[in-house]
C-alpha cells in the first residue's frame, strides 16, 4: 500500500461511518458507534503525549471527567448552551493540564507516569466529595439534548452526527498536528531528548504544549461524552476508561496515528460483543493487555511495519 | 476549636500505626524501583491477597493470629516469585513504560479474578484478640493495630539488617547504585531482582495480613492503599527506602489529623495535594535519590 493511499482510505472510511445510522435503526448499534468515535478521539490524544512524546499519562482519565463535569455544568448550572460547554471542557482543561503539567514535567519519567496517575484519582475523589459544585455520588442527571440553529439532536440516530462531526475534526487537527513540525519534534524528543537539547531546542515548551492539547481534546471528547450518557456522576472517572484508551493506543500501535484510529473503532465494539457480565470483561481487557505487550510490543501498526521491513530485507538479498 | 490533647494524642497513636502500615507498601515499590527501575502496579494486589489468605488462614488455625500472618506473608511471597518468573524477568532494563503496563493488566486480572470468584462483598475478619484493645488512660487502641504496628516495625528492624550486613541485601544495594559495576563483579541481575521482588512481595502480604482484621476485606482494598503508596514514593524521592518510610508515618499523621479536626473529605485528597506540592518545590522528592541507602 503506497503511503498516498492512507489518507484516501481515511477520507472513504470517515464517509462510511457517516453513514452508519443511514444503516441502522438500532439505537443500541448507533449508542455504540458515538462511544467507539468518541473512545477513539480520546485514544488519539492519548497518543499524542505517550506515543509521539514517549509520556505516559494516566492524567488523561482526570481530563475526560473534568470535561464531562464541565460541559454538563455550564449547561444545567450556569445556562450556557451544549457548545459553549464543550469549548469551555477544552479551554478549562488545556489551562490546568499547563498548571499542573509544569511541575509533573520538571520531574523525571518514573515520576511523571506516578504523578498523573494522582492527579486522575485526586479529580475523581474532588467529583465524590466536592458536593456543592458535582452534586456528589448522586451526579447531575437529565442533561439536555444539544440544539443547532434551533434544531435539537435529541435521538441516539441525530446525536451521532454531531459526534461525527467532532470526531473528524478532531482527528483531521490531530493528524495535521503529528505530521507537522511539532509533530516531528516531540518524536524526536521521545527518541533522544539529549539530541534534542543539542539542536537547539528546548523540550519543555513542546512537552507542555502536548500535555495541554492532549488533554484539552480529552477533555472535549469527555464533554460530548457526557451528553450522550445524558448524566454525568463520578463513575465518568472509572478506571475502566483508562484501560479502554490504553488498550486502544497499545493494540493500534503507539506512536502510529492511522494504527490507532482503526483500532479505536475495531476496539470500541469489543465491549460490547464481549458482554458476558462486567468481571469476565475486565479479565479478558487485563489478558489482552498483557499477551500485547509480549506478543506486539509496538501494536499491529508496528508488527506490520516489521513485516514490511523484513519483506525488504529479504529482497535485498 | 479548641484542641483536646487526648483526642490529639489518639488521632497521633492512630496515625503512627496507620502510618507504619502505609510504610511497609511504600518500602516494597522503593525496593523493586530501586533494584529493576520499575514500577509494579500490581503491588496493591499483592497486598489484596495478603488480606484474603490472612481472612482464609484464621478460621484454618482456630483465629490464631501469628500462624495465620505467617500463612498469609508465605502465600504472597509465593505469588510474588510467579510474577517475576511469569512477566517481570522479560523486561529489559529501561522498559518503564512496559512494565507499568503489564502489571496494570495484571493487577485488572488479579482483582477481577478474585471478585468473580469471591464476590465483591466486604468481610469481616475477626481474629483471637477480637476487637478489644489497650486503654493507656482515656487512650484506647485496639490490639490488632498494636500488633500491626509491632510487626510493621520489626520488619523494618529485619529489613535494615539484611539490607546493610547480609551479602544478600548488599548485592541489591550493589545494583541499585551501579548496575554495570555489579555486573563486573558478579552479581545476577537476575537473581538479586527476583530477591527484591519476593521480599517486597512478603512485605506487602504482611501489610495485608495486619489490615485484614483492621479494616474491611474486599477485591478493591489494594487500589485504595496503592494510589497512596505511589504518591508516597514520589514524595520520598523514587528508590529512597528510608524517604518512603518518613513520608508513610507522615502522612498517616496528617491524615489522621486532618481527618480528626476538619471534614472527611479532605483526608483523602491531602497525599495528592501534598505530592502536588512536594513536586513544586523538589521535582525529585523530600529525599533526594542517592543509589539505595539503608544507613
């Protein structure tokens, strides 16, 4: 497959998905499809700071629930419309991904995987305890459907394609980010920071500004997220999401950006045909988890592009 | 508000021996970043199955305490030796990342495992000192955390020891300060890493084994204690053993305090707000890492 073609194949692929409530007139079908876009946003971003900036970030489950909680918040308690709420998830979250990204980065690797980790569990006991503002345990039920120049996408089938629209811009800006300079750069840094400084530049700015935006489109995935739950309560900071944006990124291929995408969407059915009972379901992600990091350690974009090496080498011979 | 010195002094008691227990989770991930550079995720687990085998052994020996603690501490230093064998000894050196991924895997299938099996209810477990404790005047602290603490304590006394004069803890100090030149002088790598592993392993479980009657047994108690524990090593600088025990009786204290004189919730948040700051002020911990020092 000549390297022109992916982004064709993506344009038809995006077009198909389009297309899916066209298809069906299951909602639980299309429930799935808004969860499998969103998941994959969310997985994306996560690649950005792990798989281009060699990052791990366990923060990105506190940023899909800040988001979650900020969106439905402006809507129900302070009147802002669905779209504010989403602009207003990214905003929020970008600003405290630099505040406490700061500090998280000044730190080594080790610590830095350690302290993001905190920071996603110190967010889901604030949405617990912080009563006044989240509402606690209870959540904040009954969110209003989103509304487009008078137009409410109330059904599962029109609430689709607002997800669409956002997952493709989404991921149009993510790719056109990873296959820029900047995008480069943070390879670069992930593969020899020392190098890196030599040349004259300074990773902190670069890391931070990946931290940010990974965590500023988290956040808005998480916002539209809630929107489809139509509730939002603390269980938006499961760990079961991290796991799943995990899982995503680690089967797609870390540091691959088409990998990903299309393991996001295999993946994002996989819950859903694996719905035994919840506890054989995590047991199943954990062993997919571990055989992958044995069996594939760089996903399937990675064995492949093993393959394709090794092709070559054999032709050279 | 005024400060009763009673009241004070019994959030302190609780504090220190909380605190000592948080000490054991700490030194255990300190032992194993420090010797292999990793970090394992699923020490929580570890201690999950402390607490399990420690509320399965006492009905077996009658609600005796110091057979089953014995019992509990084995198993776990067994499942350790499985783990290492099974996943850790196939990482390379510099394989972070990795490893907190697959023993994030593992620590799913561990936890999920147990609650299939043996539901996600919460027991209770009693053992021959039931519930009654010591009064030191209006102090009143029950036995079971006496005796946890002690053993807590007596093992930093044996780890210290083995640690400093037995050639099998100097050859994972060796490592931990210089991989290469240990090599040189040959040291296993391999050996002196399974070593650490199994011995934290055996921390953990006795951690585990000395919560059980203290607190409420479930699948999800080792994911509580072990998001603590990691904010713990950080706090004390990443492979600082004594760094981690300073900071575990510290925060057991403050928690305990603020747990005592303001609301509930904060008690909770104070670790993450306290490594938040920490990092702020020293990006490598209170204690800075110099190799593993014991002395």
């Amino acid at each position: 497959m000549k390297r022109a073609a992916v982004p064709l194949l993506a344009v038809a692929a995006a077009l198909a998905f389009a297309a899916l409530p066209f298809v069906t007139s299951s909602n639980y079908i299309v429930g799935v499809g808004v969860s499998a876009l969103l998941f994959t946003v969310a997985a994306a971003a996560l690649n950005l700071i792990y798989g281009y900036t060699g990052l791990l970030s366990f923060a990105q489950l506190g940023f899909w629930g800040i988001g979650g909680y900020v969106s439905a918040l402006t809507v129900v308690t302070f009147g802002g419309n669905f779209w504010w709420g989403v602009l207003w998830a990214a905003l929020i979250n970008a600003a405290i991904a630099l505040v406490v990204g700061y500090p998280m980065l000044r730190t080594n690797r080790h610590a830095f995987v350690i302290s993001t980790l905190t920071f996603a569990l110190l967010v889901s006991l604030i949405a617990r305890d912080w009563v006044d503002l989240t509402r606690g345990p209870l959540g904040i039920p009954n969110l209003p459907p989103p509304t487009v120049f008078g137009r409410t996408f109330s059904t599962t089938h029109q609430f689709y394609g607002i997800a669409w629209g956002f997952s493709v811009a989404m991921l149009a800006f993510l790719y056109a980010l990873c296959s820029s300079r900047i995008g480069r750069t943070l390879i670069a840094i992930k593969q020899n920071e020392p190098l890196v400084r030599a040349q004259g530049i300074s990773p902190m700015p670069y890391k931070l500004a990946a931290f940010a935006i990974s965590a500023a489109i988290t956040g808005a995935a998480g916002g539209v997220f809630v929107f489809h739950l139509g509730i939002v309560d603390p269980l938006i900071l499961d760990f079961y999401y991290m796991q799943t944006f995990l899982i995503i990124m680690i089967i797609g291929g870390a540091g691959s950006f088409w990998g990903v995408v299309a393991a996001g969407i295999a993946l994002s059915a996989l819950p859903e045909v694996l719905r035994f009972s919840a506890d054989f379901r995590m047991i199943i992600y954990g062993v997919i988890l571990v055989a992958a990091m044995f069996a594939m350690p760089s996903g399937v974009a990675g064995w492949l592009r093993d393959r394709r090496i090794a092709r070559l080498r054999a032709e050279l011979q | 508000m005024t400060i009763d010195a009673v009241y004070l002094l019994q959030l302190t008691l609780n504090g220190i021996t909380l605190g000592l227990l948080y000490a054991l989770i700490a030194v255990g991930l300190s032992l194993i970043f420090g010797v292999m550079e990793i970090i394992n995720f699923a020490h929580g687990e570890l201690l999950m199955l402390g607490a399990f085998a420690m509320a399965f052994a006492l009905p077996v020996t009658g609600l005796l305490y110091w057979p089953a603690l014995g019992a509990a501490v084995v198993c776990t230093m067994m499942a350790g030796l499985v783990i290492y064998e099974m996943l850790l000894a196939r990482l390379k050196t510099d394989e972070f990342e990795r490893s907190i991924l697959i023993t994030l895997g593992l620590s799913i299938i561990i936890i999920h495992v147990m609650q299939y099996v043996f539901t996600a209810t919460p027991r209770l477990v009693d053992t021959q000192y039931g519930f009654e404790g010591v009064q030191i005047g209006a102090i009143r602290i029950t036995w079971t955390r006496v005796i946890g603490a002690g053993a807590a304590l007596v093992a930093f006394g044996g780890l210290y020891a083995v640690l400093r004069y037995t050639q099998f803890g100097r050859a994972m100090r060796a490592i931990a300060q210089n991989r290469e030149a240990a090599l040189m002088v040959g040291i296993r790598p391999r050996v002196v890493a399974r070593n650490a592993v199994v011995l934290s392993a055996g921390l953990c479980g006795l951690a585990g084994a000395a919560i059980a009657p203290i607190q409420l047994v479930t699948p999800y108690m080792g994911q509580f204690l072990i998001f603590k524990a990691f904010a713990l090593v950080i706090i004390g600088g990443l492979g600082n053993i004594p760094g981690a025990v300073v900071a575990a009786i510290g925060l057991g204290l403050v928690e305990n305090w603020i747990g005592g004189f303001f609301e509930i919730a904060w008690q909770e948040a104070a670790v993450f707000v306290i490594m938040i700051v920490v990092l702020f002020l020293r990006p490598d911990g209170l204690f800075k890492r110099g190799g593993m020092r014991v002395g």
